[in-house]
C-alpha cells in the first residue's frame, strides 16, 4: 500500500480516488486527476487537524461539477 499523504484520511480519500479510475501523480505537490483532466492539489504533510474534511469537500465539488458538465453534455 503507498503512503499518498501523512494524513491518514487524505491517503484514505486518495486511495478510494485511485480505484476508481482517478491518476495520483507528485510534482511539486501531489495531485488527483480525474479521468476528464481536472485535477486537485493537496498537501504531503497538512499542518490543519481538518485537511481531510476540506479535501474531502473538494473532491465532492468537484465530483459534482462533472456530473453537472456530462449531464449537460448528454442534452
């Protein structure tokens, strides 16, 4: 199992991301890329106890907007 974050509920998040088809890549930070091309920054090492719960939200934004894109797309 890799270590995507020191933050236990970031990895977490990350792997169910990675699984379900999402790419993890590391340049200058770590990122997420969805399978359309966006993708969400996040730190190795947070400094802020509720980084995962603000992770988390961003991920379910950003979820949300391209389902919002394809359904658009689909009409």
């Amino acid at each position: 199992m890799s270590r995507y974050s020191q933050n236990k509920g970031i990895a977490r998040i990350v792997r169910a991301l990675v699984q379900e088809g999402w790419v993890y890549s590391m340049t200058s930070h770590p990122r997420v890329t969805a399978p359309t091309g966006e993708f969400i920054t996040f730190a190795l090492t947070p400094s802020d106890g509720n980084a995962h719960r603000q992770f988390e939200r961003d991920v379910r934004r950003l979820k949300r907007i391209l389902a919002l894109k394809h359904k658009e797309h689909q009409a």
